[in-house]
C-alpha cells in the first residue's frame, strides 16, 4: 500500500489512474477535496477495492497518524498543495497552510510512523516529495537549464512556499534519517487539468468563443511535460531513486506562451473550424512574472533510466482531443456541480 496526499486534483488523478492500471498495490488517496480536488475523476474506480479515499486535510496530523497506522503504506507520494500562481498572489495564506504547514505535519506524522517499523521495512519505506521547478526562480534567456543544484530563488508566493517545504523534506533526511526523495517538475499538462491553468482555459475559452489572455506580450518561456510522463518519473524515482537525492524532470520543451496558445488554435481548427487566433487578447502581466524556466533533466535520465513517451507535438494533441471528447466534464467544473457530485456519492469515510 502506498498513501498519496492530493490524489483527486489534475496530477493525483492521473497518478492513481495510471497506478491502478500497471499495479496490483493499493493506493490510500488522502484529500481535502479544496476547489482543485475533483473526486468525481475517479468515478470508474468506485468499488475497486484498490483505490481507498479519504477525506482530510495533511494539516491534521492526529488523522494523518491514525491512517498509517490503519494502513501502513510502504511509501507516501505528496502531492497535496495549493498550486496555483495567480491564486498565491490574491491570497497567500492559504499557501502558506498548506504547502508549508501541511508539509511540516506530514513529515512529522511521517517521522514518527517510519523510526518504529522494522528495520527492513524502515530501509524500505520512502517519502517522496512532488515539488516544481518555480522554486528555481527566473532564467536569463542564455543560461543553462535548471540543474538540482541550481539555488533557489523563488519569486511567488506560490514558489515561496514549495521552495519551503523542500527545505522542510531536505531537512528531515539530513536531521532525522527520513528517507526522502524530492523532484522538481516543469509545467504539466494533459487531462483533468482545471480549467485556470494556461492549456485547459485556452482550449476551453477558444470553444466558447471567448478571449483567450495572454500576460504582457506572451513571450514568457516554460517547459513543458505531459502528465502522464510525469507521473511515470514519479514512479521510476520512487522505485530507484536514492534517499535525500532530489531528480529534475523535464521534456526539454521550452515554448513561449503565446507559441503555445496559437498551437492550441492550430490543432482545434483541425477539429472544428473557427478564426480561434482572432480571440487572441494581450492583458496586463502578472506582478512579478517569471520571463523563463527551463530544466535540465539529464540526472534522471542518465541515473534512473527515464525518458518522456511524449513530445510536445503528440501530447498537446492528445490534450485538445481529450478536453473536446470530455466537454461535459468541463461544463461540471466550470458550473461547480463537481463538488455536489461528491456529496451524493461519497459516503464520508
Ligand atoms: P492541483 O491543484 O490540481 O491539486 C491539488 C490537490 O491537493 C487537490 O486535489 C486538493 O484538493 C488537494 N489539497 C489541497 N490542499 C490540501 C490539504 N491541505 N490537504 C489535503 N489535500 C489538499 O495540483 P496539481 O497540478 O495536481 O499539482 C500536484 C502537485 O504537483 C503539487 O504539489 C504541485 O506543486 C506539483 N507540481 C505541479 C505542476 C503542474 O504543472 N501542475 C508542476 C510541477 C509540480
């Protein structure tokens, strides 16, 4: 059994259903259910005895202590944050709960779960810690990619608090002996991703005809990586990698935004032709917007073995064609019906 916090937002989803597919192990799914957490994207998996939920905040640490407990997973996944950038900038404390505190009273129930196992099961057990690659700060347009041993130097609120936690994770190997596992991610993409983030909110605004935004002149570069690599990273480094070792994962994809948003408009005209250019619209920038981030992921390919299944080209189209088969869940999200979808069926356990 292994326990994942935040498994019913955008990654978590996709982490669990891949895991149920490759796996017979058992997968505890502990989540506040916050506006990001959608439950009803594992709806197919009701009744699979493989995939337990709970409802509960990693904040509470009675809860989270009980449930190892309970179940005595051999590895914890943290997944659980607050994760969005504009969101951390109108209110950051939230941010700071979840990502910092929360992360503190993990590690702690953690700590105190994994010193009283068994010696072969301590030797075992791991903490792996998701963490992006915004706690790096902003690159000039010639440096090099990101290594993990670029410093940190996070410029949201957001960042702040992640580049927080990992301290926090970095600490507890180097304190207490924690075996911890951290990776930084560049920008994900791909199903069930909420309809906020830069990809989904184009492909679903270009259908509705609305504008699509573009902060400042669009030029801002971010690496990007389709879910499903992601999460095939996350599992070759629980497996592989080595205690107190943080990975970089990336699919050496830099594109600027605006590149991006006309690619969406390309691949959609393909499906249902409409000017989606045409609702291109320049806004304000964000206050204190990273202009670049770009990883260097040759540590995990060279060390672990990993490599991406996608490109960019192949992935973003699998994304569009996913959002226009899947256009019913889009209208639950944006309307909110997602969140009674959990009252009626979800029994409270
Ligand atoms: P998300 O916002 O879609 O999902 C977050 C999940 O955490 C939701 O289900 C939410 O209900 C849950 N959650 C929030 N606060 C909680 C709390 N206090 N207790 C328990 N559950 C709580 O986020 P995501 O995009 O799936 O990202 C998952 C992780 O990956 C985050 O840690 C994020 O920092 C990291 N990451 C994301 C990206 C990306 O591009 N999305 C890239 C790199 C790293």
């Amino acid at each position: 059994m292994i326990l994942i916090t935040g498994g019913a937002g955008f990654i978590g989803t996709n982490f669990i259903l891949d895991w149920v597919r490759q796996s017979d192990e058992g997968i505890l799914n502990l989540d506040k259910l916050t506006y990001a957490g959608n439950l009803q994207n594992l709806a197919s998996l009701a009744g699979n005895p493989q995939h337990i939920f709970t409802h509960g905040d990693i904040c509470d640490q009675e809860k989270v202590t009980a449930l190892l407990n309970r179940y005595r997973p051999r590895a914890i996944i943290h997944m659980a944050a607050e994760s969005h950038v504009d969101r951390s900038i109108h209110g950051p404390e939230d941010f700071v709960q979840t990502n910092i505190t929360g992360t503190f009273r993990l590690l702690e129930a953690a700590r105190h779960y994994w010193k009283d196992l068994t010696p072969p099961q301590k030797a075992h057990f791991r903490f792996l810690h998701v963490s992006t690659d915004e706690v790096f700060g902003s690159l000039d347009q010639q440096a090099p990619a990101f290594t993990e041993n670029h410093c940190l130097r996070p410029n949201s609120p957001y960042s702040a608090s992640k580049a927080a936690s990992d301290c926090l994770v970095r600490a507890y190997f180097h304190t207490y002996g924690l075996p911890v596992l951290t990776t930084h991610c560049s920008n994900n993409y791909g199903a069930y991703q909420f309809p906020e983030k830069l990809i989904p909110l184009m492909i679903t605004n270009a259908l509705a005809g609305k504008p699509l935004p573009i902060y400042g002149d669009g030029q801002q570069i971010r690496d990007w990586l389709y879910v499903n690599d992601h999460c095939s990273a996350i599992r070759r480094v629980l497996e592989q990698g080595q205690p107190g070792e943080t990975y970089n994962i990336g699919g050496w994809n830099e594109k600027p935004n605006l590149e991006i948003v006309h690619t969406i408009c390309d691949i959609l005209q393909t499906y249902r032709p409409a000017d989606y250019h045409a609702l291109i619209t320049f806004i304000t920038d964000r206050p204190g917007h990273d202009r670049r981030y770009a990883i260097d992921a040759r540590k995990i390919e060279r060390e672990l073995g990993w490599k991406p299944a996608e490109t960019f080209a192949t992935g973003i189209e699998k994304t569009v064609h996913w959002y226009l088969e899947n256009q019913d869940w889009v209208a639950n999200v944006q309307s909110g019906d997602y969140r009674k979808w959990v009252e009626i069926n979800y029994d409270g356990r």
